[in-house]
C-alpha cells in the first residue's frame, strides 16, 4: 500500500456512488493486547461483505490521517485513522490505518464484487 | 522426553502458531523417524500484523501466510492440511461440527499422539476454542484407537492454576530449526518478535532473545473422563 492521496482516493470513491458495493470495515488493536499489556483492553469490530449503496463519499484529513464517510440511504460507514491505500488486481479499494510497527488498526475496502470469503 | 510414536498431528489454529509452540518438539519427532501432521485452522487472515515495512494487506495476507506456513512446514519437514475456517471465527463455529472435522482426520490418520492448546489457557479465541474442539474430537475416538493429547497453555497464569506441565520439552539443541521456522513467517515475525528485535540486531543476537523465551515447550497430557 502506499500513503494516501486525497484527490486520487476521492476520485475512486465517486466510482462506487449509486450502485450495490460491499464493504469490508475493520477496527482492532491485536488479540494480545491485553496479554502483553495488563491494563490495555481487547477491542475490534469487522463486517466483510456488507452490501451496501452510498450515494456520497468523502474524505477529509491532513498530515497523513484521514477520516473517510459514506453516506448511505438509511445510514452512514466512517472510518478513522485511515494512512494507506491501493488498489488491488480485483479492482478493489483498499484503505488502510497503520501504526508505527506497520500493524493494521483500521480498514475500509470497497469492491464491486464480494471479498473472498 | 519424547519417546517412540506412530505419528503426531498437531492442531492450532494460526499459521506461526506451530513454530513458535512446538517447533521444537517438531524437531525432535522427525529426527526420530516419526511423521507429523499439522492441522492448522485458519490462515491467519485477520492478523494486523503485515510486516514492517509492510508486505502485505488484507486482502493478500492469507496469500502469504499460506506461503509462509508452507516454507515453516517444509523446514520442520511436516506434512500440513488446512481446515480452511476463517481468522477470529472459530469460537463461533459450531463446536461440534468443528470436532467432527477434526476427527475425520485423526480417523484416516490415526495418530498416536495429538497436540493443541489448553482450552481456556490460551490467551486468543481461537486457541481456546480450537483446543476444546481438537480436545471434543480426540474424546469422540473409541478408547483402543484414541491418541495421548498435549495440552499447551499460554496465559501468563497457567503455571499457578494448573500445576506443574507434566511435558516440560528443553528444545535448546533444536534451537536453530525452531528459529528458522519462525522466521519463514516474514510478514508476522517482525511484529511478535518487536519487543526484543532491534532493526539490525545481529542474528546470534536474536537467537539467543528467542531461545530465552521459548526454549521450553509445556504440555500438559489431557485426562478424559471414564
Ligand atoms: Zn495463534
């Protein structure tokens, strides 16, 4: 992956608006957070392949973090913290947060066709 | 420790969970002739850790670790399957259709010996419940046919709530096997071994940071009831 770029990632977000994606979104801190640290707490949360329809997107931020919103008809998909992207061979977007040991901390994935699964 | 077995499976659910837990053990089985198999659960495809710099990404991380687990089964010279669930999932599996499986393969392998996590002991979900479901389906065999099955625990507690490992394997002289399986598992090792690898850390170095921390292989052998 490489490091954002909001006009090129704006660009291929507007290519999913109005039609039946799926959406990975993923939050975690490891398994073993609070095996290494007593005081940390285990959280994360994933949906891989939820079918969805947004009909806006966007997304904001500075100094390599970005926030990235989706607006659904009913709803909303926010992601936080997102520093990396690409573009898979499966036409896929992949958004990435990852920290300083290169650990993945959040996703947001948007595809035409559903992720592997 | 080890003595004379027909063959051992060894069940986890991660890719890099045999090396860093029985690659010694591993080593000594095949040093003796014994034929191993691993079962492993999952391919890790929900790890975080994607290398540093990073290799990989969600999407082309099972990929790799498949890679990387085959290279770490061909180093401990092991046969491998894979059971094909999905990463953090296990636990919510049926536990008994997960046994089910399990047992298909002990019926056709038949092994001697079984080893897989400690249920409850194991730190990640799918260890625990990985363990339970391995332990279910030893416990399904009839008595004639069923292995001895080692338990591995990896809580920081276990030493106090269970006692003393009745398997405490010294692997030291199997050392450099057991760091060359854990480092086929490029994209993770970085992240694991982060608390004691500096960048350019020499690799006697981290041998010996490594062999400190898991040079000891503990199981405990698991009673079934009747
Ligand atoms: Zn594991």
């Amino acid at each position: 992956m490489k490091p954002v770029n909001i006009t090129e990632v704006q660009t291929v977000l507007e290519q999913y608006m109005n039609k039946t994606v799926y959406v990975h979104l993923e939050t975690t801190n490891g398994a073993y957070a609070s095996h290494v640290n007593q005081n940390a707490y285990n959280v994360g949360a994933f949906i891989r392949n939820a079918e969805v329809k947004f009909t806006n997107a966007k997304i904001v931020g500075s100094n390599g973090t970005y926030r990235v919103g989706l607006k659904l008809e009913m709803g909303w998909i926010y992601a936080e913290g997102i520093t990396d992207w690409t573009i898979t061979d499966d036409d896929q977007l992949l958004l990435a947060g990852h920290d300083r040991e290169g650990r993945l901390m959040v996703a947001l994935q948007v595809s035409n066709h559903p992720f592997r699964y | 420790m080890i003595l004379m077995e027909k063959h051992v499976v060894v069940i986890y659910p991660h890719p890099d969970d045999e090396s860093f837990g029985a690659a010694g053990s591993v080593t000594q089985f095949r040093n003796k002739g014994i034929p191993v198999t691993y079962l492993c659960g999952t391919l890790g495809e929900m790890g975080r850790n994607m290398g540093n710099p990073t290799i990989a990404n969600r999407e082309t991380l099972p990929k790799i670790r498949k890679q990387e687990l085959l290279a770490a089964c061909n180093v401990l010279d092991m046969e491998v399957e894979m059971l094909g669930y999905h990463d953090k999932t296990l636990e919510f599996e049926d536990r008994n259709t997960v046994a089910l499986h399990i047992k298909e393969y002990l019926d056709k392998i038949e092994p001697s010996l079984v080893i897989t996590f400690y249920p409850d002991y194991a730190v990640h979900p799918d260890h625990n419940a990985l363990g339970a479901a391995a332990i279910e389906a030893v416990g399904m065999m009839d008595i004639e046919k069923r292995p001895v099955l080692w338990a591995q625990a990896i809580t920081h507690d276990f030493h106090e709530v269970l006692g003393k490992p009745d398997i405490i394997n010294d692997v030291s002289a199997e050392m450099d096997k057991k760091l060359e399986a854990i480092l086929c598992h490029k994209s993770q090792v970085q992240g694991l071994l982060s608390q004691f690898m500096q960048p350019g850390m020499e690799q006697d170095v981290l041998k010996q940071e490594v062999a400190k921390r898991f040079s000891l292989e503990q199981f405990y052998i698991w009673k079934f009831d009747e």
